[in-house]
C-alpha cells in the first residue's frame, strides 16, 4: 500500500473550468516527489486537497489508510507540514521564536524541552541570531525560513512545500534544496515540493507533471527530462543543460561529463566557427 493514494480528483472553484481534472497517483512511504507545471495548472489546488485545506468532492485521497475528510482530518494533520509561497500569510508569533513555538504548544511540547528544539530548527534554517527579531522586520527570504523550521520543528512525516523557496535567494534556495535532501535521505520522511527549480526536480526521487489540472507525467526525473520533445507539446521549458545537449547532438560535438561551463563554452565557440 502506499502512503499517499490519489484516486481520480478533480476540483472546480467555479463552474467554468476544473482546477484540478481527474488526477490519479500514488505516492510511496520516504519518497521525495517534486510537483512541476505552469502557472494554473493545479499544483497548489491539489497540494491543498491532500493537505485537507480544500473539501475535495470529486475522487478521493487516502494518505496511511485514512481517507481525507473532515472526519479525519485532525489526524492526518498531526503528522503532515504544508509550506507555501508567500511567508506574510504564516506568521502568529510575535517574535521569530513565538512563532517556531507556536506549533510546538499546541502539540503540547514540554516547555524545558521547546527552547532547544527551536534551537535546533533556527540553526537549521540558519537564523539562530534572529530568535528575538520581530517577523515583520525580516526580509521575504527569512520570513521563508522561519516558516519553514516552525514547519520542520514538529517533524512531520509528510512534508509538503509549494513553491516555499521561490522567495529565497539563490543563496537561500540551495541551502533549503540541500536540506529537503538531507530531510530525504532517511526513510521516515515523505516531502512533496511543488517547484520551478529544475536542480531540485533532479534530486526528487519522482515528479509529477501537471497540465492544465491533467496529470500529464508520472515518473523518475531523468525519465520525465529525457523525452524534451513531449514536454515541448505543453510548452515546458526543458532544463537548459538539455537543451544544450540537444544542440551538442546536432553539431555532433564530444561532451566534457556534466561540466556545464565547459559546454556552453564549447558550444559558443562551435556556434562562432560555423
Ligand atoms: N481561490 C480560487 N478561486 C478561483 N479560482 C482559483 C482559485 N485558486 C486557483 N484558482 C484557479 O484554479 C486553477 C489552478 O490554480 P492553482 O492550483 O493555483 O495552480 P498552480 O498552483 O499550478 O499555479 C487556475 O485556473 C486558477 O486560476
Ligand atoms: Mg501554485
């Protein structure tokens, strides 16, 4: 059985168009699966379905045997942390550390136990010098960490994160993309991420493309970028380093492995000379 089973959703906010149109797919225990698609085409729709933020009533959504309804709710939520984009909606403590708390009291942490647990995810998040600090007078990228460690600090064992490190900076994004790894590793952990970051989309372990609230792919990431022809059709723009193989294929030029530098080098002198 798996996790998470997603069996034909569809959603509609009104009567013109379905958000999200017969999606079916399972999800495995441990597994990191990314979410990518176009603006629009369902991601953060299904992201709230299976987080039980929105009433789904078309199709059903099983995740470790309980169906997602309002009967279940309370539970499947205990062990499941949704991040989203835009971190000014997240915020309820006053200070950086309140807010870390917050989810801890409600799960009735011990409060000799809490300060080191915040500890820990401040550090992790990199923001242990703004435990004090006031969520407001932060910048969009540390208003995101903080988010996300009071997400991380109830240990979820499903962790869902819509497009959370858009509002990072590079900086940001690769030191939170090494932690969804790390956070991936162990099998005890279940992280769907709804990114653009195709760097990401290669260390998931599946990925799932959405179009136009269809499921259009399910697979392994080498798998979904190795057909460009097929994700051209929904105009999904290919990873540049593809698109730079595909060009190397058609001047039949050698590659130096994975050194993309090199290759683009490579290419521009090959584009000059021609
Ligand atoms: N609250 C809402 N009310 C009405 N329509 C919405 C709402 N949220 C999303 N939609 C519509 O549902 C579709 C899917 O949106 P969404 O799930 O947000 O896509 P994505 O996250 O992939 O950008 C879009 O057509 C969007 O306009
Ligand atoms: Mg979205």
């Amino acid at each position: 059985m798996s996790l998470i089973e997603i069996k034909d959703v569809s959603y509609s906010y009104n009567m013109e168009n379905k958000a999200v149109d017969g999606v079916s797919f399972d999800i495995e225990a441990g597994s990191y699966t990314t979410v990518i698609g176009h603006n629009g085409s369902g991601k953060s729709t299904l992201a709230k379905l299976i987080a039980g933020l929105l009433e789904l009533k078309e199709g059903e959504i099983i995740i470790n045997g309980l169906k997602v309804n309002e009967e279940n709710i309370y539970e499947i939520r205990k062990d499941l942390g949704i991040v989203f984009q835009n971190p000014d909606n997240q915020f309820i403590g006053s200070t950086v550390r309140d807010d870390i708390a917050f989810g801890l009291e409600n799960r009735l942490v011990e409060s000799d136990k809490m300060d080191s647990i915040i500890e820990e995810y401040a550090e992790t998040v990199g923001l242990s010098s703004f435990l004090d600090y006031e969520p407001q007078n932060l910048s969009g990228g540390q208003k995101q960490r903080v988010a996300i460690a009071g997400t991380l600090a109830m240990k979820p064992s499903i962790l869902i994160f819509d497009e959370a490190t858009s509002m990072l900076d590079p900086k940001g994004k690769k030191e939170i993309k090494k932690l969804m790894a790390q956070l991936a590793e162990g099998d005890d952990i279940t992280i769907i991420s709804i990114t653009h970051d195709i760097e990401e989309v290669l260390q998931s372990d599946m990925c799932v493309v959405l179009n136009k609230g269809r499921l259009f792919m399910y697979d392994k990431p080498e798998k979904v970028f190795s057909d460009p022809e097929r994700l051209r059709k929904i105009n999904l723009d290919i990873p540049f380093n593809l698109k730079v193989k595909e060009e190397f294929g058609k001047n039949k030029i050698k590659l130096k492995a994975n050194d993309l530098e090199g290759m683009v080098e490579e290419l521009c002198r090959s584009r000059s000379k021609h």
